[in-house]
C-alpha cells in the first residue's frame, strides 16, 4: 500500500469511534456474534443503516463506515482487477470518500451505492487492467485460490458454462453494460441502487442491463 493512502487509512481507522444512539443496539449484535451487516441483500440492520448514514458526515465516526464496508468493498475490486492492487485501491475508495463526505446524502441511495460508485471509477482508471484479467481468465481460467468465488458466480448463470467462457463474454462488454452487471452480480445491489452508485438514470440501467444480457446470451449460449 503507498505511503499516502496507508497513512491517511491508519488515521481514519484510528480515530475515537464516538457511538450515538444506536450503541447499545450494536453492542448487543456484537455480544452475540451477529454480524452489523446482515448476510441477507436488501435486510441489512436499519439501526445500523441509519448509525452509518449520519457516521459519514462526523471525522470521529467515519471509521465506523471503513469497518463495516471495507472488506466488501476491497473484494468487489480484487474481483474486477486483482487482488494485488485491490486493498491500495480500496483504501484509496474510503480515503476519497472521507474527503467528500459532505456531498454525502442518504436520500440519493444510501451509502454502498455510494461506496461502489467511488470504487467504480477507481475500476475505471485500470480498464485495460481490468480487460487483460478477463483476457487471461479465459486463455488459462483462475488461479486456485480465485476459483472458489468465480465459480459462484459462473453457478448463478448456469452449471455448464465455465469461467472462462465467463470471462470471455465479460471481456467483450463495454465498461457501462459491466459496471451494471458486476455491481448486480457482485455488490448485489439493487436498480435504484446501481443507478445512485454510477449517477445514471433507472431507465439508463436497465437498457444497458438489458443489452449485457443479450451480449452474455449470445456468447454463453444461456439465459443470464
């Protein structure tokens, strides 16, 4: 991780975590072993929705929102491009983020949406990255420690096809059909959230939706 980004995550994460009106909430989760967010998309804790949303806007409790997101977030990156370059891109997510957390509004999707969409153009400066991943996905498939997740993904669209032909077809969608697709298939965000996380119209995702599936479909040779 650089220097910079390092040295700014370490402060952002060291600051005094000041909770307010959902503490004992959370602290019951945690003496319990629940997770702050829950595992179900779409049914995550409102308390704890609602602790983050107003945890963005105050520097003390900003760490609270790199606690709960940074590992999905940081995987929805080492999955577009490489889990090298993942956590100093992720990092680097949460440090912009801080920066402008006082353009932050919960009423424009919440913050995922809006944590994707930081990390989605983050994604957007490694595109040719992102392309040679995929590229070499299909020439050779993923590396073993890699498969297990690929191949969830591949179980979702259907059993026969594999990940390299999933790679291949992803490879030839152009950067706004994939962002749509990935941030469904991997954030597992909703339209309205995706629409929020990219700054586009509803109607705009799900034309750009709609042809990704065709160009899958064409290429898998099943429905998606």
């Amino acid at each position: 991780m650089s220097g910079f980004v390092c040295d700014a995550t370490v402060s952002m994460i060291s600051m005094r975590d000041s909770l307010s009106g959902c503490e004992t909430h959370m602290e019951g989760l945690a003496a319990t072993g629940q997770s702050l967010v829950s595992d179900i998309p779409g049914e995550r804790d409102p308390c704890m929705t609602t602790f983050l949303d107003g945890a963005v806007a105050d520097p003390e409790r900003f760490s609270a929102v790199f606690d709960a997101h940074y590992e999905e977030i940081r995987s929805y990156i080492g999955r577009r491009l490489d889990l090298d370059v993942a956590e100093d891109l992720a990092a680097e997510t949460f440090l912009i983020a801080f920066r402008r957390r006082d353009g932050f509004d919960a009423a424009k999707g919440g913050i995922r949406p809006w944590l994707y969409g930081v990390a989605t153009k983050l994604i957007g400066r490694h595109r040719r990255a992102e392309l040679r991943r995929y590229r070499a996905l299909a020439r050779s498939g993923p590396p073993a420690d890699e498969d297990s997740h690929d191949q969830r993904v591949v179980d979702r669209v259907a059993a026969r096809v594999t990940v390299r032909q999933l790679s291949a077809a992803l490879a030839g969608l152009s950067r706004g059909e994939r962002d749509v697709v990935l941030l469904i298939a991997y954030g597992e965000l909703t339209y309205d959230e995706v629409a929020a996380a990219l700054g586009i119209a509803y109607g705009t995702v799900a034309s750009r939706l709609s042809r990704a599936r065709t160009k899958l479909r064409d290429a898998l040779g099943v429905e998606v």
